[in-house]
C-alpha cells in the first residue's frame, strides 16, 4: 500500500515525482524517496518520516536528471528508516527500483543471493528485487526485469531503471496497482491516478501481468511472458480529492471495499496448504505446546477483533483466553501465570492505553505479541513477536478494514499454534485453511454481488437513520461481530447503538424494546442459532423491527426477521469476517443519509495516544 510515481520526459524529474507524491501521500506515509538518472549515475536522495523531509532534502539539492522514480512508503517489512525508504539500489547502484507490495517468497531469495555474496543495505523485501535485476541484466533492462520477477512471487508493482540506460523506466504490475499517464512528449507512471492529475488526464491503467517500457518516444506495453498489449487510455473526468478516494465519496467506504485485498494480502506468503509462516514470530513449537494462557489486551475496534480472537482460541485450540480492555487492564493487579502469551491489539500501535496494558502484563512474565498495522510502532519496540496487519494506511477514523486484517492474523496464529499442539487435526487443519483462502473472493463477491450489500444497506440505513436507539445482539462470535457493529454505527452516526449477547436481553434491555425499536441480530453459528432465534422472537413480540445478518442457504432467519443481509457461507468460525461488511456498510449508510462527517466523526481521534 506505497506510493509510486515515475517519469521520463523533457523536464527535471524531482519536481514531478515530488509533486506525485504529495497526492500519493495518503497511500503511506512513513518514509519516501526519489533516484533520478543525472549525468550518468543514480542519484537518490531518501528520507524517514513525513515527505516534507524528503522535500527538504531535494530543496537543499535536487538532481537535475529528466528521468526518475519516486516512493512513499507505508512499512510492511523493516522498520520506517531511512536505510528501508525506497527507492532500492544495488551496491554499485547502477539499478534501483521503486515497489509496492509484498514479495511472498523473500526469505528464500534473500537467503539464495546472500550465499551468493551479495550483501543487503535495508531489511526490506524489496532490496532482493534489485539484486535479481542487477543478476539478469546483461544488456536489457526490461530483459533483466521479466527474468527477475520470473523468480519473485507475490503482489507487486515495480518500477526499474539503470544507468546502463538512461533513459528507460520498465514497469511490472502483478495485482498492486500502476498507472500509466500520457502527457506531451513525457509519460508518467504512478500507484494511483492523483499522482498523474496535475500533468494529464490520459491515463491507462495496467492489468495484472502486465509490462511496460517507457522512453521518450515511445511506450511499449506487453504481457510478461511477451505477447504484446493493445489498450487504449481513457480520460479522467475526477477531481484531485475523488481520486484520492478512489472515486469513492469518502475514505470509510473505500476502505471496506479494500476489505478483499487486504485479507488477501494478509495471507500472501504466509499460508502453504496449513503451513503458517509468521516473519516476525520466533517463538518455536516447544512455547505453543507449553501455553497455558493467552491474554488479549486492546481498546474499541482492535479489543472488538480481540473479543473474536478469545471466541476462536477457547474454542479452536482449549486455551484459556481472557480479553481485557487496555484501560481497565492496566490498573488491575492480574495474575500472570507461566507460560501465557499477551496479544496486544491495535491498528496504530500506538495506543497509550494499549501500550501500558501490554506493559503490564509483559513485565509479569507474560510473552508478549504485537498485532498492528504499523512497522516500527511503538509497541512493536517493546514486543516479543509481531504480526503484522497488512492493511495499508487507514484513513478513515473509523476503522474497518485494519479490524478484518485483525481477525485474520489471530486465525493465522491459531491455525498454527493449534496444529504444534495437536488439537487441530490435519482435516481440521485443511478445512480452516482452503476457508481462510477463500475469503478475499468470497468478501469480493458480497461487496459486488448483483442484488447489491451496498444498496440493502443504504435502503436500511435511511430507515435507522430516522431511530434513537438501536440494539444489536448475538451469541458467540456473532455478539462479538455485534460489538463492532454497534461502535460503527454509534461513532459515525451519532446514534445510540448498543451491543450486547442474545441472552442478556430478557435481563433488562428488553424493556426497552417497544413498536418499532431497530434490533440488529447477527446470528451465524449453528451450535446456538435456536437461542438466538428465541431472542429474536422476544423482541419480535414485543414489536421489534428486526435486521438479520445471515448466510445465503439461511432460508428460517426471514421467517422471524423484516430484513436479511445475506452473506455467503463459510466455517462458523471464520463468519465474523464476512459478517462484518453488511454491518460496516450499514453504519457507513446511516452516516450518509444524516449527512454526517464520516471519515472525521467528531470528537474522535484515529489513534488515542494520551490516557
Ligand atoms: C473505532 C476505532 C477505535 C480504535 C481504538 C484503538 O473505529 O478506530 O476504536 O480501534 O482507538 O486504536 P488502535 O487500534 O490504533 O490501538
């Protein structure tokens, strides 16, 4: 989830790709940098942090060369530093490269050159792409390139250019995105179209598997095993701001449509048949055999994925797990028994509360390991183990798409603690695996599906946004779906939502329940569905206006409900996943109808760093 931006024409290159930048910088934001073709060398000038410091930098001297490539980075491995900002060069630096993605099989090409003497600068995946070119090059940059990704696998999208060359840029994308703009006697090529808006609306955007060389007078784009391409460009008629948002008309709804990627991306390289492989986790089988107890520490959306990750824990591998808000934690005097392990959740990781919860129970003895979507993030630093999110920079204060990835590093780690300790047989082991794979199409099919999630929910959402308060109920994993849920609808709506599980409701809250009162159930797992089902005939009853989230083949929910997001069926266990899209959407609708400022719901920040 980088930014990238390319140019070859009759200007300095620096300006433009810096410029590029600027309206990139949404995608990532931790580092950047620039190689420009000066004089026959590569000039690169790379900074850590915000891209003013990059801007700095090229104030003070910027390479005058008319050919170049630029990056802003959001981490995915090694730390934001200013060795891992891109762009990459080889150590003669006669190739460098600029990358968005994530290089699946790393470890082993890192391994594979470094026994070869080749010697690395940065930690990141991508350093490993420009020694590959560097290796292939023998006259042809986009020879070298071809080969090079021949031996990578992965999501990338990669942009390459030599000294050897001058005046080339050679381009891959294999599923993260690239564009190419056509100006007047120049050519851009850029991660996304705001980058390209200040120089041209021409654009053509490249498929996966796709190449393209680019020189000044000429642009050949060709399939990577080299059968040519014939495409036409088209004309933007978007705004910069419509274009940062994808077209989308705020960064909330953008980013649950990511949802597809995201869990996809959370998956590249790390699951092989029910193999889990975890980079930054160095605990050995021995410490997952030896568990006693796991702790979930996080606050809002993150400790709503946590109260998931307890239900599927206790449930998949029978260890004890106890989810504990960070703030509460943190003041409490807990008992930290051996051999427990604290997942510590949180998007930003950064957190203070989260931080301090951690702390606590590490300094207890406790291992401890980071679930965030931040490299180099606080938490990361005082962490046994990380795991990272994969979810790319999130914009929108309210968080949906870093909860998914939460959900899908806890499945990962119980897949694979539960297979060293022998609780998940092999077919068991297979079933949640072939499940997990499945998830970014089946979340892909429900957010395109032709009857529409989207439509349901707005048509539903300009009814509750007419309500006072609304009620979401579940059992299981479903009331911890429900959590989130009701957060979603209440953060950005401004409507009074609460969550709480099925059973609870006759204890109290039914009395609230009168003609008309909105009750969302969520009712996904089977072992309890009859429960549920009686909770929703109480309110029923009472008057209830009642909203199910269901599987597709759920042909009882519509007897006992006046509406039903439908989603597709997939293991109990791997339903809060799916469950959540009609929920997101549905608070993203609700927002929308009461006009309300969605991506910065007032009060609110994105991430709580003071108590
Ligand atoms: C809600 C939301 C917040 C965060 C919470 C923790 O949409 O985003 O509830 O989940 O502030 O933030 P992180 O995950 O950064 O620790």
């Amino acid at each position: 989830m980088c930014g990238i931006m390319g140019y070859v024409g009759p200007r300095p290159a620096s300006p433009i790709i810096l410029q590029g930048l600027k309206r990139l910088e949404y995608r990532g934001y931790d580092s950047a940098g620039v190689a420009v073709a000066d004089d026959g060398v590569i000039e690169m000038r790379k900074a850590a942090g915000k891209l003013e410091r990059l801007a700095d930098l090229l104030d003070e001297s910027a390479p005058s060369g008319r050919l170049g490539i630029g990056h802003t980075r959001w981490a995915t491995h090694g730390a934001p530093t200013d060795e891992n900002a891109h762009p990459h060069a080889d150590p003669e630096q006669a190739f460098a490269i600029v990358h968005n993605g994530i290089i699946e099989n790393f470890f082993e090409l890192k391994a594979e050159l470094t026994a070869a003497g080749r010697t690395f600068a940065s930690e990141t995946d991508t350093e490993v792409l420009v020694h590959l070119i560097a290796d292939e090059y023998d006259g042809d940059l986009a020879e070298a390139v071809r080969r090079a990704v021949g031996r990578a696998t992965g999501a990338y999208a990669l942009v390459a250019m030599t000294v050897h060359e001058p005046d080339t840029l050679v381009a891959v994308r294999m599923i993260s995105p690239l564009v190419i703009g056509f100006g007047d006697g120049e050519t851009f090529l850029a991660s996304g179209i705001p980058a390209l808006l200040d120089h041209t609306r021409e654009v053509l955007v490249m498929e996966d598997g796709e190449m393209v060389t680019i020189t000044p007078g000429e642009v050949r784009m060709e399939k990577l095993d080299g059968t040519p391409v014939e495409r036409e460009s088209f004309e933007v008629d978007w705004d910069v701001e419509q274009a940062e948002k994808g077209g989308y008309p705020h960064f909330m709804l953008k980013e649950i449509f990511e949802q597809p990627r995201v869990i996809a991306d959370s998956l590249l390289g790390r699951l092989d048949g029910t193999d889990v492989t975890l980079e930054d986790v160095t605990w050995d089988e021995e410490f997952e055999r030896s568990l006693e107890k796991i702790w979930i520490t996080a606050c809002g959306t993150a400790f709503h994925a946590g109260l998931a990750g307890k239900e599927m824990f206790e449930g998949l591998l029978r260890v004890p797990t106890e989810a504990v808000y960070a703030h509460e934690l943190r003041y409490r005097d807990p008992i930290v028994g051996p051999n427990s392990m604290t997942l510590a959740i949180s998007q930003s990781g950064e957190t203070a509360d989260t931080l301090a919860g951690a702390r606590l129970l590490h300094e207890r003895g406790s291992r401890l390991v980071a679930i965030t979507n931040v490299v180099g993030s606080a938490l990361t630093h005082y962490s046994d183990d990380v795991v990272y999110t994969r979810a790319g920079l999130e914009i929108s204060v309210a968080s949906t798409k870093a909860y998914t990835a939460m959900l899908i590093a806890q499945y990962l780690l119980a897949l694979r603690i539960g297979q060293s300790r022998g609780v998940l047989d092999t077919a068991m082991a297979m079933d949640v695996a072939r499940a997990l794979e499945a998830l970014p199409g089946q979340v892909e099919s429900l957010l395109k599906r032709e009857e529409g999630i989207d439509e349901m929910a707005r048509y539903l959402g300009a009814q509750l946004a007419e309500k006072d308060d609304i009620y979401f109920i579940g059992r299981g994993l479903d009331y911890a779906v429900a959590t989130e849920g009701s957060l979603k609808l209440k953060e950005i709506s401004y409507l009074h939502s609460e969550a709480m599980p099925a059973g609870e409701l006759k204890h109290g809250t039914l009395a609230l329940i009168t003609e008309g009162t909105p009750v969302i159930v969520v009712n996904t797992q089977q072992h309890v569905y009859d429960k549920t089902v009686s909770a929703l005939q109480e309110v029923k009853a009472r008057g209830a206006s009642v909203i199910a989230v269901a599987y597709d083949d759920d042909t009882e929910i519509e007897h006992y409900t006046d509406h039903v997001l439908r989603i597709p069926r997939t293991m109990d266990l791997l339903s809060p996943a799916l469950s959540i899209v009609p929920l997101q959407l549905l608070a993203y609708h609700v927002a929308d109808t009461r006009g309300l400022e969605i991506d910065q719901p007032r009060n609110l920040a994105k991430s709580v760093t003071v108590e």
